[in-house]
C-alpha cells in the first residue's frame, strides 16, 4: 500500500519545481486524477490492508512508478530546459524557504520594477503564506509515508485530522481560501492594472509578457488546487486504511468540488487573460557597448563647417548662409577662396544641407575621418564663448582658426555650419537589409524573438527559432539564431531597392509600429520594406494546428498598417536637441505609431558629428520560447537624448485555448 502513496505523493510533488503553464498543469493533473482513483480502488478492495508480497505483482507495480516517474523526468527537462541526473524514484524533501521561483512569487518580485498598490501587495503576501502552508501540509504527508515505519499509526492519524478538519489553517480551508481569494473580480482588476501600466518594465526584467506571468500566476494557483486534492484524498484513503470509517462519498463529493474549482478558476480569470498585455521588450543594459548592446549608423550625417564662398557656386559671399539648404557636389565651387588651409585639409562633401550662421570667428578641432566617425571632436565659438561638443586636447596640426572675412570690402565671407551627407566611399554604414528572414517552416519551426545586427555594413533583423510541438510548445532543444544572409553591398547582381536600402537625407524615415498576426497564425518571418522615404516593417504569418502545433504548408505577409496608402498621415516622433544616447541616463520613454527621421545630434551637445537615433542589439526573446502572434518597432528615449530603435515581440495568446478542465479518459 504505501507504494500507491508514493506513486501519489512522487507524480505531484515535481510539479511545483517552476511554473508550469496552465495547459501543462491541466493535463498533468488528469494523469494524477487517474492514478489517485486506481490507489483508492486498490485500497477499498482491501487489497492494500498489508504489505505486498506477491514479487509479480511488485515488478509490475515498480513498472508503472517507473513508466510515471520518467515521463516527469521529460516534462522536468522541458520545463526547466535541462535533464535530470538522478531517475531516483522518491524526490527528496524540500523545506519550504526553497520555493523562490513559484509563480506567487514572481509576482510579488514585481514591486521592484512597478509602483504596487498596497492593497495588490498585501493579496499577494496573503496568497504566498497559504501557499506556504499548504505545501509544509504537502511536505509532512510526504515524509509520513517515505518513512512510515519510523512513526506511530496515531502520529499519523492526528496529522491526517488537522488536514481535513474545519479549522482555518487545514489544508480544505486555505485551498478554500485561495480560490475565493484569486477568483474576486476587485482583485484581479487590480492584478491586470498593474500589470499593464505603460511605464512597468516587468516585462523586460522578468523576459515575461504581462499575460505570461498572470497565466504563470494561475498555473501556479491550479497546482496548489491539485496538490490540496491529492494530499486531501490521500488523507481519506489513509484514514480508512486504519479503520477511521469509510468515505467514499466524502471522497466522491470531493472530487466533484474539485473540478468545480479548477473550472471556476479557468472561465473566471480568462478574460483577464485576454487583456493582459503580449508585449515583450528590452531594458537599457548595464553597460552599452558597440555593435554588442547597440549599433548605429555611421559617417552618414555630420556637422560641416565650409566658407560661403566655397558654398556658392559663383565663388561668392553675396548670400546668407541659411540660403544654402541644399547642394550636391556638383555645384560646389571647387577653389577655395580663403586664406588658409581649412577648405583644402577637409574631406569634400558630396551633399550639403542646412546651412546656418553660427559665429563670426571660432577655433576647430578637426577629427581624422572617417576612421574616428566624426569631422570635428569639437568647435569652440569665439565671441559666443561657446563650445560645440566637448572640448578637449587637440593634436597637433588638427586645430584651426576660422574667421569671418571682407570680400570686395562690402560682402561678409562668413563660415556656415552645415550638415554633410556622406558619400558611401567614406565608409558609411547605412545600409538595411530588405530581404525576407524567415525560420526554417520546413521543419516546423516558427520565430521565437529578434535582434538588430550589422553584417557587412548592413543592419539585419535577425530572427531566433524553435521547433513548434504540440499546444502551441517549443522544443527547447530546438531553439538557435537563423544566420543572417552573407552577401555585400558590391557583390554582382545585388542592388539598392531590392536587396538593401541606403540612407539619404531625402530617404531617412523609420517607421514605429507592432505588425499583430490574426488568430490562428503564428510569426514565421520578418521583412523591411521601402515606401517613398520610409522603412517599414512587414511580418510572415503562417497558419498552424494548436493541438498537433504543425504548420500549414502556405505562409502569408502580414503588412505594417502604415504601409498602405494613408502611410503619409503618420506623425512624426521629433527628436529635441538629441544628444549621443549612450550618454549616461535611462531611456523610459517608449513611443510607436509614429515614425522617426535619422539625423545628427545637437550641435552644442555633440557638434552635430553623430546620427541618431541607434539600434538597440539587445536579443529579444522569451525566458520561456514561446511562438509569437506579432513583432514591432518602437523607439525608446529620454528628453534630450538620439534615443534606440529597438524591436519587441508580443508572445501567443496562449488564453484563447483555455477550456474547462476535462480527465483523460
């Protein structure tokens, strides 16, 4: 007999390692409701009253505990993503400080990243101590029958009796307790707010999407469902084991309160579910390091200081700076009519746009491009006794003095500062890839996240994949980055337009938006697509089968809603004196539904010598892979700062699939 509670008692206890996912816990729980009616009926034949002998029925018996335990051992290794080392039949006893990582838990970690409301707080600090409670219940029963032979009948039946009394702190009670408790429309209200308040970062600290952790939440609270059951029934068969009477109808009509429970929690938190948010991001990281935590693009837009002379066609200074707003290499006056060495020392540009007065003399610390990226490490303002940028020691021969200077006595040769388009001979890197990327759907595997990455000069959306199993699971074994394709801009038979798109002045829009796929599809890939002067961002859907999880054989592009033809409505996210958005300072802001022009930073900030805004590379995934019902862009920033353009992802909406609980039959 004390072998059935075993199997009982071993089959549950693995459950609670981590969260399990609701569907996970649902059918786990079917396979324990099976098992605890076969113990009772051994039992309740008075087949179980002494100790078996018969070895037959033993080694069958150990079979089946064997068959159970290794099919834990697999569930264990795809839930934590790592095998066990012991197939050891019993697991050992955990005290109860070691449950860190519960769902209740997790939530209550949360008061660290979101301003909790203490009435939220204190539900949850309610819940965590019932939990508590009910799992040193679960713990007890479990060394009571391991080691049954080291305590007396009557030790054991007083246990049993504290497990199914009336008193509050019994095992019936708090479960009782719990579900009241999670099931109030007031508390789950409150649990969904916090949860989907737009300045939480919970989703990027946990690498959980808001409805990841509330169905995590109640994955949890179903298992202390069934724990309570299996140690309630387990009391039950004890009791009548030792002659305490006979309860089958207690039994019976615990049962039947039992799945009344675990539907009452399903059809009541689901629509909460529904509403909780999929999206998935990224915070700043600790330390941001180049073409590591972010990417930007390179020798694309500079601070560019030339003479109004050498802007005029004509080699004159009868014009104002401010009337140079655009001119192409071509009409640039090509001597240089000043009296020093400053228009022959500098790189010629072949685009100048946005001329402006700045003073009327100033001292220029030139910078050795395109090596260093930058014209200029600083420009000091002379009568303005300002500095553009940050000033520093200069090497020799890099520092020159600019003034404004008599032309035919009456005309003012000023020097303009402007900003230049750089030729992509500087070694410009501003270059996106828009080819399709796509997981590997042949072999049934869909996107799991993405990451910004520069190959070749060339800004790629790189995708990670996973194998796509049964109810919407990945197979972590599966999970890897899909290389991005290895091909450079002067390869034959590549071409602007089609397999890549280069930044200009005149074509230098991103646009912020999430591209959502309908139900019934999964991502399957990501593609840029170039409209007039914008990027957009496209995604492959492809339909699939939840419960065998494969995929159908056609995939479909799903278009950014801004793509279409009312895409130049969009408004436009303007970025404020930008500085370098490494610069110390946390980037909260988040925005989207808008789109975003690359250009240079601030002049007094930064000389104007960098462009804005930068890709955050940060990877961005799930901690736990899980298919993705759609992908976006968004910028996140701070007052004064270039700001990331980062993607997000917005995890399955696993709670569409949630049904009333059924027993495997």
């Amino acid at each position: 007999m004390r072998l059935y509670f075993l199997l009982v008692i071993s089959t549950v206890t693995p459950l609670l390692v981590t969260p399990l996912s609701i569907l996970e816990v649902l059918d786990k729980t079917s396979s324990v409701l099976k098992l605890l009616e076969s113990a009772w009926e051994f039992v309740n034949n008075d087949l179980g009253i002494v100790e078996i002998s018969d070895r037959k029925r033993e080694r069958m018996i150990f079979s089946k505990i064997d068959n159970i335990n290794m099919q834990l051992v697999d569930m264990n290794a795809k839930i934590n993503g790592q095998g066990m080392t012991s197939r050891n039949l019993f697991v050992t006893i955990q005290t109860v400080t070691n449950f860190q990582d519960d769902g209740i838990n997790m939530l209550l970690r949360k008061k660290t990243y979101i301003p909790e409301e203490l009435e939220v707080q204190l539900e949850l600090n309610d819940l965590r101590i019932k939990h508590l409670f009910i799992e040193n219940y679960y713990q007890r029963m479990e060394k009571y029958v391991i080691d049954l032979e080291d305590y007396k009948n009557s030790t054991l039946i007083d246990f049993i009796d504290g497990v199914v009394s009336n008193y509050p702190n019994s095992a019936i009670s708090l479960v009782e307790a719990v579900n009241r408790q999670v099931t109030e429309s007031k508390f789950l209200r409150m649990l969904l707010t916090q949860f989907n308040l737009t300045n939480s970062d919970y989703p990027c600290k946990e690498r959980r999407s808001a409805q990841q952790a509330f169905y995590n939440f109640f994955g949890e609270i179903l298992l202390i469902n069934t724990k309570s059951h299996v140690l309630i029934e387990v009391a039950y068969i004890i009791k009548h084991l030792y002659g305490q009477g006979n309860f089958t109808k207690r039994i019976s009509d615990d049962n039947k309160q039992f799945r009344a429970n675990m539907n009452n929690i399903i059809t009541t938190t689901r629509p909460y579910m529904m509403q909780a948010s999929l999206e998935l991001w990224r915070c700043d990281p600790k330390e941001h390091i180049p073409d590591e935590t972010y990417i930007e693009f390179t020798n694309f837009l500079h601070g560019y200081i030339l003479n109004k002379a050498n802007l005029d066609g004509r080699g004159q200074c009868h014009e104002e700076c401010n009337i140079f707003s655009y001119i192409r290499n071509t009409e640039v006056n090509v001597k240089c009519n000043d009296d020093n060495r400053w228009c022959n020392s500098q790189l010629p540009c072949p685009k100048i746009v946005n001329c402006q007065f700045i003073d009327s003399a100033m001292t220029v610390c030139e910078s050795r491009m395109p090596n260093t990226k930058r014209r200029y490490e600083y420009v000091e303002l002379i009568e303005k006794n300002r500095t553009l940028g940050k000033k520093k020691s200069c090497r020799a021969g890099d520092e020159f003095s600019l003034a404004t200077y008599r032309d035919w006595v009456v005309f003012k040769c000023s020097y303009c500062f402007c900003l230049c388009d750089e030729g992509a001979k500087y070694f410009s890197d501003r270059y996106i890839n828009l080819r399709t990327v796509m997981a590997t759907t042949s072999d049934n595997r869909v996107v799991t996240g993405v990451r910004f990455v520069k190959h070749n000069r060339i800004l790629h959306l790189q995708v990670q994949e996973g194998r796509l199993v049964e109810n919407g699971e990945i197979d972590r074994s599966t999970v890897r980055w899909v290389p991005v394709e290895n091909y450079k801009i002067v390869d034959k038979h590549i071409f602007n337009g089609q397999d890549y798109h280069t930044l200009s002045w005149e074509q230098r829009g991103f646009e912020l938006h999430d591209v959502m796929v309908e139900e019934g599809f999964v991502v399957t890939g990501v593609k840029f697509k170039s409209i007039d002067s914008r990027i957009y961002l496209e995604v492959l859907k492809t339909p699939f089968n939840f419960t065998s999880g494969k995929l159908e054989t056609e995939s479909y592009f799903k278009e950014n809603p801004r793509s279409q033809a009312n895409h130049t409505f969009s408004k436009e996210l303007k970025l404020i004196h930008p500085d370098v958005p490494t610069t110390n300072g946390t980037n909260t802001n988040r925005s989207t539904n808008r789109y975003v022009q690359f250009i240079n930073t601030d002049y007094y900030k930064d000389a104007g010598q960098t462009t804005v805004p930068f890709f955050d590379a940060q990877p961005v995934e799930s901690a736990e892979p899980v298919p993705l019902s759609g992908i976006g862009i968004y910028h996140k920033g701070r007052s004064g700062s270039g700001g990331f353009i980062a993607p997000r992802i917005f995890t399955y909406n696993f709670a569409t699939h949630l049904q009333p609980f059924k027993e495997k039959r």
